[in-house]
C-alpha cells in the first residue's frame, strides 16, 4: 500500500512535476475515488502563500481544472483536483505534430471558454502554455479541455510576490507588457493563448521574440504556411504586442474565432483523425479501480524502512505507446528503428526571471533564511531514471490503517494498603450546616409570631 496524507489521500504514484511540488495519482478514501493530488515540495513563505492562493481557487467549469480539497500534514500540505488522464497538449503534439486547424478551432474555443470565467472571476492565471492544459483521455471522440496549474494566477488588485525587476512565468510565452513590468492583465493571457494556437498549428514552440519585433517593425505579418487565412486573423488579434490592440476579452475572441471557422474548409477525408491517448498508464500493483486492494488476511501496515519511513510507491513502469493500428509517433518519425515516442513528465519551466533590461548596478536584494528543505525520498533499485526523479517528491510517511491517537481506558485506582480503595463519601447539593441551622431557626420564629398574630385578632 501506498503512504496515506493526513489520513485521507493515498499516495499511488507520481505522474508529474511542477516548479514547487509533485503530482501523484491518489485515493481519496473519504469520496471512494482516484484523484490528482499535487504535494509541495518545499515550506518557504513565497511557495505557502501561493499555495493557499491557488487552492482558494473554485471556478466550477467543464473546461477549468481548479483544486478541489487540500490538506495539511505536519510540514507538508497538498491540495487535490480531478484526475484527468490524456496527458497535455504537449503529449498530442508529440504523438501527431501540426493539428488539423478545425481541430485547433476546437481547442482554442473549450480554451478561451473555460478562460473566459477565469477572468470573469477576476482572475489572471499568468501561466497559460501547452503543458498547463490537459486532456481528457477520449480517444478519438470529441476533445475535451481543461485549463490547469494556477499556481501563479493572482487577481487583479492582489499584491504581487515578486521581487522589484522580476517577471513571473514562463519563458517564451510572456507578453510584451510583462517583460516591462505592466501589472498583470488579462489581455495577457490572451498573448498566451495566440502562442499555444500557433504552438498547435505548426508542431514547434514558436519564436515570441521574433514575432514581437516584426510586428512592431512591419505590422501584422501574412499569415503563416499552414494557417488558414480567416484563422490568422483571429490570432493576430491575440499577438497584438500593444494590448489596447488586442482582444480585451476571451469572449471577444470565442465570437471572432466562431466566425472564422464558417469559413474554414471541411476535413477531407485524407486528413488523419487525433486521437487523444491515456497518458497516464496502469495502476501498480496492490491498487485496483476500486481502490487499494486489501490481502485476504486483513489489511496490513506498510513495512518500515531502516529509517523508520514508509517506502515510497513504486511508479508505473509501463511506458506509453500510441495503441492505433500502424500509428507511428510523430516524435519517432525519419527512420528505421528508432524507439517510440514517451513522454516523460518534466520539470515546469515556470519561475522567476529578471526584467530587461536589468539595472546597471543592481544591488543585492537581501535573502531571508529559508527553512532546509526535506531530503528526497529513497530512491527503488531498479527504476527507471524518471521513476527515480519522481520518487523525490516529499510526502508524509503515515502508514494506511494506524489509528492517530491511542485507545485510553482508566484502570481501578488501589490504595496501596488495602485491596480495593473505600469510596469517598460524596457531600450532597445545598448549603453548609452553619448556613442552614440559623436560617431555619429564624424561619421558625417567623411561623410562631405570626401564628401569635392570628390569634389575637
């Protein structure tokens, strides 16, 4: 069995990484059911704070990924989301490339819709790229789209945690008003989403810089090869380097976007249909689609290393592979014998990056102590690199099945001299007899002078 956090989530493998955390395939033994669970890796007051930001996070919609429950454990904390299992767009570029643009138009309307309530929210999520939006694993049914990581999403209005001449994101997907410092807006995240068109129409991350510039110097640029003309025009309205030129509103652009693709052509029927893969892979051993699966003699406390901790779960060791007939991978294509294309969960690009340009004489910002981070966990004999590096995500070690606390019951107490302790007698209700004796003579009197008064009358 795997570790359980905070009494609730069990950890079964990880299938992911991010700038701050990992991100594990866990059950939820409260709901009954397998969910996404990201677990940070370091306790720094930057990393804590915008976790609680992101996990205050609950936009409810059928193209948003936002955390659904967190928890804490001692020095770790975690916060859970659905678990969707087709990967990211990263993971279609690579088994197909370039997409079909109607394919594309999909996307990008799920996106800019899921988007639009995002902002609508007052959210700016600061982070869009083709790792950040997952998918469905629908086969080659319809997509579907959710727009994921708010980790360094912020509202508009919120103060900024970044230091003087920082930018927050990653690279190659910034908007020019954020590498001058602009305050963060949604118009930036419209940027992104032209970059992750162009990303998905082509096959390659495209040049940010070298399309800034020739905008600036030449004006909106023809459109691309392989870019339908109709198409191109709603983009260029997303990579506009002046904002005030761009779309203001995701819902702007969904009606321009619904627009173009009337005049799209239709698939023909050469076009390769994309299928949308689980990415994810089996479950490991011990686990179940009904969760951990308990030995026939009882459930059983996971066995304790040299150090004392539970054992981390083992990752899935099998690796992924396109299962459509005589599908080659995009990735493997160009010759014989090269391996299949599998993809391998990596580090998150998005950081802290200097603002340009930099000061001529900057000086030192002063580094605040920050607490040691935990060591990583052990890593399993065996495994493969990426198994290793995704063993090194901290989580608690707390063993499924031990209770928190102790069962306590309070034995007969024995005087020492004697074999059962003689009761103590127990004083009754009511005031002390030096109270109660002259009240009740006073009261008595009372009587007898009123009995006397009746008399003589």
């Amino acid at each position: 069995m795997g570790e359980v956090f905070a009494g609730r989530y069990e950890l079964v493998d990880p299938i992911g990484r991010g700038g701050v955390g990992a991100v594990w395939r866990a059950w939820d033994h409260r709901r009954r059911r397998y969910v996404a669970a990201k677990v940070l890796q370091q306790s720094d007051a930057h990393t804590l704070l915008r976790f609680v930001r992101e996990q205050a996070l609950r936009i409810e919609h059928p193209h948003v990924l936002a955390p659904a429950s967190w928890a804490a454990d001692d020095d770790k904390v975690l916060f859970t989301m659905d678990l969707v299992s087709g990967g990211s767009l990263a993971h279609v570029i690579g088994d197909y490339g370039p997409l079909p643009p109607r394919f594309v138009c999909l996307l990008l309307d799920q996106l800019l819709s899921g988007l639009s309530t995002v902002h609508a929210e007052g959210v700016v999520h600061r982070d869009i790229k083709p790792a950040n939006i997952l998918m469905e694993a629908t086969g080659t049914g319809r997509p579907h789209l959710r727009l994921s990581d708010f980790g360094i999403a912020m509202r508009k209005g919120e103060p900024r945690l970044t230091e003087t001449n920082y930018v927050v994101g990653t690279p190659g997907y910034f908007a020019p008003e954020q590498m001058m410092g602009a305050e963060p807006d949604f118009p930036a995240d419209l940027f992104a989403v032209g970059l992750v068109a162009l990303y998905l129409l082509q096959g390659r991350k495209p040049d940010a810089k070298a399309l800034i510039e020739y905008f600036a110097a030449h004006g909106t640029p023809g459109a691309p090869q392989g870019v339908p003309e109709p198409l191109w025009q709603v983009l260029a309205g997303l990579l506009q380097p002046d904002p005030h030129a761009r779309f203001r509103t995701a819902t702007g652009a969904r009606k321009a976007l619904t627009a173009a693709v009337e005049m799209l052509p239709d698939a023909g029927p050469d076009d390769e249909q994309v299928e949308v893969f689980d990415q994810i892979g089996p479950l490991p051993a011990g686990f179940g689609p009904d969760g951990p699966e308990t030995p026939a003699d009882g459930p059983q406390a996971p066995a304790q290393d040299v150090g004392g901790t539970s054992p981390s779960p083992q990752p899935s060791q099998t690796p992924y592979a396109p299962q459509g007939p005589g599908r080659q991978p995009y990735a493997s294509q160009g010759g014989a014998g090269q391996q299949p294309y599998v993809p391998t969960p990596s580090m998150s690009e998005t950081g802290s990056f200097h603002l340009a340009p930099p000061p001529a004489h900057p000086a030192p910002l002063p580094q605040a102590a920050q607490p040691q981070a935990p060591g990583p966990l052990p890593a399993h004999a065996g495994a493969p690199p990426v198994a290793q590096d995704l063993a090194h995500a901290t989580t608690a070690a707390v063993p499924y099945g031990a209770p928190p606390t102790r069962a306590y019951t309070a034995g007969h107490l024995q005087d020492p001299g004697s074999a059962v302790l003689q009761p103590t007698p127990v004083r009754r209700p009511g005031p002390s007899p030096k109270v109660a004796v002259p009240v009740l003579v006073v009261a008595l009197i009372c009587f007898a002078v009123g009995i006397w008064a009746l008399t003589q009358a």
